[in-house]
C-alpha cells in the first residue's frame, strides 16, 4: 500500500502526507466526491523545489511541496492509487483533466531520459510459478519473507497474505490481527460473508492465472502433499507460467542459523527489558509507599511533641522555660535537617544505582543449536498435522513442476530427514484415523451383552419385589431339593 514503509510517499483524501510511520496534515480541506486530484512530482534541478511532490485539487494547490526522502531521490518512481468503498477514474492522459496555473508535463510525455520502460521479468518466455516446501514450524515462512524482501517482482498468494492486506487496507477483524490459530490457514473472522466465505481466495485463484506476474503460494500443507501440489499446479497453465518447487528442508545454512539466533537474543532482550521495567516500577511503588509512611510518621510525630511541649509549658515558669526550650527546639530541628538529609542521599543514590543497572542477555547452549523461530502460532492446526503428516513427501518433476530447487540439502538429505522427522511424530502425534478390526468389534460385542446382563442381575436384586420373590424361588427350589433327597434314602432303604 501506499505510503506503508520507507520506498513509497501518498496524499490521502483527509490531506495528509504520509511516508514510513509518519503521517502530516499538510492540506486544509479534504479531497470529495466529483472533485479532481493531480500529484505534481518536481525533478527540475534548477528549481527551487526540486525533488518534491505537491497536491492540487480542481487545478489549484492543495498543498506546498513535500520533500522525496532519501531512499527515493534518483530511484525509479511508479504513480499509483489505493482506494476503497468509492468509484474513482484514474487519468494518464497527455493533458490534465483541470488545467494547472503552470506548464508541465504529464506521465505519457515525460522524456525518454526521465522515464524507465520495464516489463515484468520473465524466464523462457514465461512468469514463474514458485512453490515453497518445507515442514512444519521449521522456517518455511521465514524462509518466504527472506525471499520476497529479495524479489519484490514476486507476488505472495496466501490466506496469510490476504490478511496482511485487510489490515493494511484497515479493515476491522475479530480479535485483532494477532489472534489466530494457525499461520498456513488462520481463520478470518471478519463477519463479512465476502471474505469469510472464502469468495476472496476463489477470485484470487481465477484471475492470478490470467495476470502476467511471478507468484509464490505459500501452503504449508498442500505443498507437502502430492494431491495438493497437483491441485495448485492446475491452476496455472504451462503455456504462460514456469512451475518451480524450492524445498527448504532439512538443516538450513549458516545465514539463516544467523537470523534465527539475532530474532532469539532480540526477544530474549526484549523480555528482559520488560522485566527490568516491572521490577523498577514495583521498587519505584514501594520506595514511594514508604516514603508516605514516613511522611506521615513523621507528621504524627511532630504532632505528638507540640502536644508533649504544650503541657510542659503548663508545668514550667516561662522564664526558665523559655531559654531552654530555645535550645530544645534548635537541637530537634538540627536532628530532623540531618535525618531528611540522610534519608535524601539514601534515595538518591538508588535511584542512581537503578539508572545504571544494565540489562543482559546471553544465549543458552540450547538456544544457540535452534535452527528455527519458535513461534507462539503453530503453522498447522493439530488436527491438520495428525492427520496429513503421514502423507508428506519430496516433490518430483513429473507431478508437473519444471524445475525442483533443494535450497538446504540435497534430494537425498531432504527424504532422509523428512522420512526420520515422520517417524518422530509417530511417537508424539495423535492417530486420527485409527479404526477398529473386526475381531474387536465382535469382542466388544460380547462384552456389552455381558454387562448388560450383569447390570440386569444387579438391578433384579435392589428391587425389594424381585428380591423376595427371588428368595420365596430359592426356598422352594432347596425343599424341593430335600424332599426329592428324602425320598430316594426312603427307596434306598426298602430295597436293604
């Protein structure tokens, strides 16, 4: 966007100037509907306000010259606009649409010497289609704003991407920018049904074929399944786009080892600048704290000895009382100078040691073997790593891409340690697929019909009704039992 870091400058319709963080009111009216705004940029040497960019509106100044910064002075510069929520016509024509009160001359009649033609890089006649592959919370996206801050011709096609450009198109978000659950696919939540519908991603993914422009897309779980790679591949036709994969897997090279620790030390820092802040503030709160109490120790002290004085004053001749008094009271008031003086050198000395207290932060053995940022957001979601982690394999060019690039190691190091970081997972990562045999199902078939049944016997024997009529059941059975016993001794003994 305009105006957003240190390479581009802008007037906006409230008439301010705006370059990096800093934003200037230089206009007194605002820009409106049916009004017609032209930039004036100034690269005569020989004026007085050479290197300079103006407003007018409707033909008239609107404001006085901007100074370029440094970063642009003697760089190409590209006229652009950035609008939303309003129909606008942008003109490039060879007269301005409201005359100005000077000659000059519009973009289409700037010489040959001022101006720069230049058409989008291309390689073999064709844009190129990057796909980054790498694994998990192990640098692809940090990998991916190393590049792009490389190749500004490269155009980042993301869910991460698109939401970089609501904030900067300030757009209201549900929780902030911040919050989200993942990096490769957060949620949008902006309650818009345009945008959380994903109607954004599909127009994205019809008309970025159809534009000639050098593409990265950035997804971190596509990019490492075969089904999702052929899918984004699709998208593109060959005829017009190079399809390129750059597998960053694997240990990464020293400079990026280098920004990995640098990120570490400067949060670690950071925290402990904040810590340092903390505690200097609670020991600034109890410093004062007790300084109220002596405060008002000292007040009820005093209070105490004009009433002590007052009485003795009563019990005294006030002739005697007046020359020692005199003495009593210069040698209270010299103690109490010498105690708030002490008390004073006492507080300002620390202070002075909590002004020199320097915060530092080393690195742990530990923290210097990281490779990657730990981040506080995942880059997929659990459910999204357990269940595709399995599937996660090495690019080959006959799935569609043209050209695979092993940015780290080489092919043969990227599946050893993609094959040996699978294996690790199965250790920690849940089986969501996991689905029970047959034999189970029968076993556990059976086990319910048996507890069933025990849980019936249970209930028959709490109920007072069936429990009696289970014993009146049982006597009857144990004296049938005994008079069938009975009478076989009787047989047996007419036999004898």
């Amino acid at each position: 966007l305009l105006g957003d870091g240190a390479l581009s400058v802008c007037f906006d319709t409230e008439g301010f100037f705006t370059h990096g963080k800093t934003r200037t009111k230089v206009c007194s009216n605002k820009v409106g509907q049916g009004q017609v705004a032209a930039l004036l940029l100034n690269l005569d040497p020989s004026s007085p306000n050479a290197n300079t960019v103006s407003l007018f509106v409707d033909g008239v100044r609107a404001s006085p010259p901007q100074a370029l910064p440094d970063d642009l002075k003697g760089k190409v510069l590209y006229p652009a606009v950035t609008y939303r929520n309003l129909t606008l016509q942008v003109h490039f024509g060879k007269s301005p649409l409201r005359p100005l009160p000077f000659k000059c001359l519009t973009v289409q009649e700037a010489f040959v010497t001022d101006g720069v033609v230049r058409k989008a890089a291309e390689k073999n006649g064709k844009h190129e289609v990057i796909v980054p592959i790498g694994l998990p919370d192990e640098g692809t996206f940090d990998w991916l704003d190393g590049f792009l801050a490389k190749h500004r011709d490269y155009v980042e096609l993301s869910d991460r991407a698109i939401l970089d450009w609501a904030n900067k198109s300030g757009l209201p978000r549900q929780g902030g920018y911040s919050k989200r659950s993942c990096n490769d696919k957060p949620e949008l939540g902006f309650g818009l049904p345009g945008m959380d519908d994903f109607s954004l991603q599909k127009v994205i993914s019809m008309v970025a074929p159809l534009l000639p422009r050098n593409y990265v897309i950035m997804e971190v779980k596509d990019g490492l399944l075969e089904s999702g790679r052929k899918e984004l591949l699709d998208r593109f036709p060959s005829s017009d786009f190079s399809k390129v994969a750059r597998v960053v897997i694997g240990e990464p090279p020293a400079d990026f080892k280098a920004l990995v620790h640098e990120h570490t030390f400067k949060e670690k820092q950071e925290r402990a600048v904040a810590e340092a802040r903390r505690k200097k503030a609670d020991l600034a709160k109890k410093k004062a704290a007790e300084e109220a109490k002596r405060k008002r120790e000292a007040a009820e002290k005093k209070r105490q000895e004009a009433v002590k004085k007052a009485k003795q004053a009563k019990a005294k001749a006030r002739e005697t009382k007046e020359g020692k008094e005199g003495e009593a009271e210069e040698e209270a008031a010299a103690d109490e100078a010498a105690e708030e003086e002490e008390k004073e050198e006492e507080d300002a000395k620390m202070e002075e040691e909590g002004t020199k207290e320097e915060v530092k932060v080393e690195l742990t053995a530990e923290e210097k073997q990281r490779h990657f940022i730990k981040r506080d957001i995942p880059d997929l979601v659990p459910k999204d790593m357990s269940g595709t982690y399995m599937k996660f394999t090495i690019p080959k060019k006959e799935e569609g891409f043209d050209n695979i690039l092993f940015e780290w190691q080489s092919a043969g190091e990227c599946q050893t340690y993609l094959e040996s970081w699978i294996s690790d997972r199965k250790v920690t990562q849940r089986v969501e697929d996991l689905q029970p045999s047959d034999w189970f199902r029968s076993k556990h078939n059976e086990w319910q019909k048996a507890l069933a049944s025990w849980k019936k016997n249970a209930a028959e024997h709490k109920d007072p009704s069936k429990k009696k009529a289970a014993e009146a059941a049982k006597r009857k059975a144990e004296a049938s039992k005994s008079k069938k016993e009975g009478g076989e001794e009787g047989d047996e003994e007419k036999e004898e």
